[in-house]
C-alpha cells in the first residue's frame, strides 16, 4: 500500500497523527506491563500463601497420624488385656465347674 502526500504539511500531519498513536501505543504497553507485573507479585503471594498452607496441612497429617499410631497401641494392648481377661475368666469358670463338681460329689455322699 502505497501513500502519497500532496504537501508537505499532509505529510506532516501524518506524521504528527503517527507519532501520538505511537505515543497512546506507548502508554498502553506501560499499562499493560505495570498489571502484568501486579499480577505476578498478586500469584507470587497466593502462591506463597499455598505453600505455608500445605506445610500446615502436612503438619497436621504426621500429627493425626502419629495421634492413629498411639491409638493403635492402645487399641493392642486393650485387645490383650481383653483376651487375658477372657482366659482368666475361663479358667475361673473351669474352677467353678470342677467346686461343683466336688460339691456334687459330697452332697450326693451318705454321712
């Protein structure tokens, strides 16, 4: 496309129209450049904010799962104590029978 100027001062106003569209194109990029880098620091901080967010939640997890370890420990000892319990008491049931068993047996005898 080829443009041909009739005077100078045509020539001239083009010029001057070019130089403030460069000018306004200028200010624009500036514009553009300062909420590009606003945004970047605005992502660096949300980003940031995550990961002291995940540390804490990583935290709590190793807690919660160090609290399940101890319970777990508890809950073994519980179940052995359950099932020394229920021998004893077997063995006290065994005992019991076997009283019966004389008691039956001296009852039964003649005096």
């Amino acid at each position: 496309m080829s443009t041909t100027f009739g005077s100078f001062e045509e020539f001239w106003a083009a010029m001057g129209r070019l130089y403030d569209q460069t000018l306004k194109h200028e200010a624009l990029i500036a514009e553009n450049a300062a909420k590009h880098e606003a945004l970047i620091a605005a992502n660096a901080a949300q980003i940031a904010a995550n990961a002291a967010q995940i540390a804490g939640n990583a935290a709590q997890i190793s807690q919660v799962g160090e609290q399940m370890q101890a319970t777990d420990a508890r809950l073994d000892r519980i179940a052995s104590m359950v099932a020394t319990v229920a021998g004893t008491v077997a063995k006290q049931s065994e005992q019991i029978e076997s009283h019966e068993r004389r008691l039956e047996r001296l009852e039964g005898r003649p005096d």
